[in-house]
C-alpha cells in the first residue's frame, strides 16, 4: 500500500520544491487541498491526521499549531522545515550524515525537525572537528555565508525579481542579520557540539540557488598538532561511506581559484573544501539551499522514515 504523504505549506517555496520531488512517485499517495480551500482549518486537521508523514513547511507558529491537531495520533510522523523544533529534545535532528548514528534516530523517529539551510553547512564543517577535538572547547567561530535569494521565501523571490515594486531589493549582495541574533544560531551551536554561540554573518546574492558557508580558523589556535591535513582527514573520516556529503581531496581544492555558490543548484548533495596555510585555514561548504538546505533533506527524510 501507497504511503500517505501530506505536505502542509505546499504552495510555499519549499513545499512547492517537495512536491515537484515528489509528484512522479508511484509509491506514495500525496494528500492536497485544492487552492480554494487552503484556509479550511477542518480540511488541513483532517489531511494531517490522515497522512503516514505530514511534510509542513510553515511559518514556526503555524507548524506548533499542526503539531497540536496531531498529538494524540500517534500514527501519523511530522517533519518540520520551520525553526520550531529544532533544537528539542523529543525531535530528531534531520542531518542523517551529522553522525553515524543520526540516520538511525531519523528513521526511527515520529517527529524530525528539518535542518536550516546556513546550519547544515556549518554543523556540516564543526561538528566533525568537534567530534574528533581538533576544535577546542571556548573557540571564537565564525561562520560567513551567502544563499541564493530564494532563501527569503516569496516574498523575497518577488522583491529581487520585480523591480517595479515599492520594495523592490536593487542590491546584487547584502548582509543581513545585522544584530547577530540569527534564529539560526541555537541550532548551529547545539548541533555543532559547540560550548558558546558562534558569531554568524549571512548574505543574500542576486542568484536564485545555491549557497556557501564559510568557517575561517587559525591553526595555532586549535587543538595542539593540528594542520590542514589532519583537519582534512577529520572531515574524510567522519562522512566515509556517505554519498551524499563529500570531502573534496586535499590534491584537488590546491588546484581551485575560486568556489561557485551555484555549483550544486538542483542537486541534493553538499560539497565541503579545506584550504588553508601553516597559519589559516579556511572550511567551506556548498549546497542548494533548497536541495540539501531544504527540500531535498525534507524528501530524504521522508526517505529514512518510510524505511522503518
């Protein structure tokens, strides 16, 4: 039998990605509510709880209120694209390569809180070099990024592309998050085993995917007998066997001048680089922050779920 997928947000950025992933499949059933009834709150409860796995991809206070309409239904398994629930204890963190055992707990589990977009390739980049104490416990990070505009949701994708509106974004690139309270940080800082939060500068070009996340670090400052090698060798270690995550080769990121954000558009795949000197070193990450950041993450959790 078909497994019942409601996607809760589907005409959003991001559920409109899912659903595209989805649309073809002859082993799912999708669950929908026609256009004219998007605000039927009783059609919406009844599709929730009719669903094998419920996709919601809403607003943080929305996604809470769906999760309320299926508490007391424990047949049906929530995965959330919001910032709701990503750092709670009860929700499984939806980075299956994180760690050796996260696929396990995604596949597992009842509720999996999608990762952020920016997250994914920082946690991508720490949590390694955490895990194996390259990255020593009260280190300053960093973490510099620049996402596609689709990022921003509709409105954004209308404000860079309609340049007749009143608000209309003229810019090719600007920084944002200005106050450094980016609702991504607490993510980034439990998930990345870090002990303090990291200091985080994001920014939006005038490219529709695509994303790089940048962690600078100084060599003398990690963990004694540090190097770009062993760095590198944390990274290779930690995601071997993974198809999904890849460590460029050392031989390979020597030869490179520069780094496309756009390299891995409409793919689900992340890339990650070290470069660096005996002094510097410099881990990158590029995504689709609607692939891996996104849609493709929510679709392979999904993935995980049904193979329980």
């Amino acid at each position: 039998m078909a497994a019942k997928i409601f996607i809760d947000g589907e005409h959003g950025t991001t559920g409109l990605q899912i659903r595209t992933r989805l649309a073809d499949r002859r082993d799912i059933e999708l669950l929908s509510i026609p256009e004219a009834e998007r605000r039927n709150a009783s059609m919406r409860e009844d599709m929730l709880n009719s669903a094998d796995i419920s996709i919601l991809c809403l607003p943080d206070d929305a996604s809470r209120e769906a999760v309320s309409m299926v508490s007391g239904n424990n047949k049906v398994r929530i995965i959330d694209t919001s910032t709701a629930f990503r750092i709670h204890p009860d929700w499984a963190y939806g980075f299956a390569e994180m760690d050796k055992h996260q696929a396990e707990k995604v596949r597992s589990a009842r509720f999996v809180a999608n990762p952020g977009c920016y997250p994914t390739g920082a946690i991508g980049l720490i949590r390694p070099l955490r895990a194996a104490g390259i990255l020593r416990d009260g280190y300053p990070v960093s973490i510099n990024a620049v996402s596609g505009y689709t990022g921003g949701g509709k409105q954004m994708i209308a404000q860079m592309e309609d340049q007749s509106r009143d608000d209309a974004i003229s810019a090719n690139n600007f920084a944002y998050g200005l106050t450094l309270k980016h609702k991504h940080v607490p993510e980034m800082k439990n998930h990345g085993l870090l002990d303090r939060a990291p200091l985080f500068s994001p920014s939006v070009g005038r490219f529709p995917q695509g994303m790089i996340v940048q962690v600078p670090l100084f060599t003398t400052d990690l963990n004694e007998g540090s190097s770009v090698e062993t760095v590198h060798s944390a990274l290779t270690a930690h995601y071997a066997g993974q198809h999904i995550v890849e460590v460029v080769p050392l031989e390979e990121s020597r030869l490179m001048t520069r780094i496309d954000a756009e390299e891995l558009v409409n793919q689900d795949t992340m890339k990650l680089y070290v470069f660096g000197t005996s002094e510097h070193i410099n881990l990158v990450a590029v995504l689709d922050n609607l692939g891996k950041g996104a849609s493709g993450a929510a679709v392979q959790n999904m993935e995980l779920m049904l193979s329980a």
